[in-house]
C-alpha cells in the first residue's frame, strides 16, 4: 500500500529532551516537508527536502532540525531549544518540489510535559 | 510573504445544505490545494486547483487566479463532511512548501 507513515502517533516529552519524529513514504517522491499545526490554526512550515542530502528552513526553523539520508525518510528532531514544542507534527511529500500535488501523513501528536 | 485569508471561520448546517467556502490570496500561485481534515487530523487532499473548475462528487471546486479566490463548494452535505478544510497556496518564491490559512470549520447536524 503506498503512502506516508509517521511514528509515534502520540508522543510525551520531558522539558529538555531531544526527540526525534519519524516520516517515511513509498511513493518515490522526491520531495519532503515538515509542518507544525497548533490549535485552530492552518500548518505552518518547519523544513523541506527536495533530494536528499539536501534541506532548507522553512518559516519556522528554529528549535527543530532534519536529516534526509534516504529517499524514502525525513524524520525532524524537536531540539530542547524549541521553546514551545507542544502541537500536531505533519510530514508531507510531492513527487517533486516547485508546486507538485503534496500527500499528508496522519501526524504526531506531540505534548511536552 | 504570500497572505491566504478563508471564510468563514465556522459554519454550522443542517444536513442535505449546501455551502459554500471561500479562499482569497494575496499573489499569484503556482499551486492551489484544498484539504479536508478530519477529526484524527488527517489531511485528506480534495482538489489541486491553481485555476479552473473541477468536480468530484459532491464536491467541486472553482480558481478564478486572475481575481486571486478559490471557492469550494459542498452540495447536499452529510454529517461525515464535518471537519476543518483548508487552502493552501504555493506562490514560487522562497520556501518550497505550502501557505495555509486558518481553515473554516464545519459542523453538519443530522
């Protein structure tokens, strides 16, 4: 079945622990993003990958950081230095970048403690 | 950057009523596509419309780019098409990801 996957669904932080978001999609698609939502509010962009081994910031970068060592995975580390870490963590992907269709993930649900 | 503006915010309807929802955005896009969300928090992707009308079902939706708004349209409404839906844009510049408005939240009494 093709589609995105993100782990875990719900996920519990200590104040100062790093942890790490997973996002993995087999749909061969070149590109990956990650958005943040908080309560009644649209996404907003946190980073994106067009190829991998390549990344760029997206609006809301800091606190956060990403790897893309594979094609099929982007995870995101919420980094202590995020000063408000609690929201619904969405990855996305689009065949290529420039505008292509993107396909959401089902979301992490993360609360920081 | 690019502004994305959608209403209204909240809209409550009986069930078998029509709506409309509106997005209107600040520049020229590349890309326009509408989500519903359901209540796990899903994104469920409905149109991509940079321009033009098309119809799935129940639903259509129409791009007037020229005038900068997409309207979604719902047509006979059931209660599972309760939920928040969104515009997203991607205008070309800057970062290569989506700009979403706030959403319009949608609650279909049975």
């Amino acid at each position: 079945d093709g589609g995105i996957t993100q782990s875990p669904k719900y996920l519990f932080r200590k104040e100062g622990q790093n942890v790490t978001l997973s996002c993995e999609q087999n749909l061969n698609h070149d590109a990956m993003y990650w958005y943040r939502q908080d309560p009644g509010q649209g996404l907003r962009l946190i980073y994106y990958s067009q190829i991998v081994n390549d990344f760029q910031k997206g609006d809301i970068a800091e606190g956060y950081s990403v790897s893309r060592e594979k094609k099929e995975s982007f995870p995101l580390t919420v980094t202590s230095a995020q000063k408000n870490p609690t929201a619904f963590y969405l990855c996305a992907s689009s065949l290529a970048g420039g505008g292509d269709t993107q396909y959401f993930g089902p979301g992490t649900r993360l609360t920081v403690l | 950057g690019i502004q994305v503006e959608q209403s209204p915010p909240d809209l409550i309807l009986q069930e078998g009523a029509n709506s409309t929802l509106r997005c209107n955005f600040s520049d020229s896009v590349n890309n326009l596509q509408w989500f519903h969300q359901n209540p796990w928090g899903q994104l469920i992707n409905l149109f991509y419309i940079p321009s033009g009308t098309k119809q799935n079902g129940r639903l259509s939706a129409t791009t007037v780019a020229t005038e900068r708004y997409s309207l979604l349209y719902i047509s006979s409404s059931q209660t599972t098409d309760s939920g928040v839906y969104f515009c997203a844009v991607y205008s070309g510049g800057g970062a290569d990801g989506l700009t979403f408005g706030k959403g319009t939240h949608l609650i279909i009494q049975p």
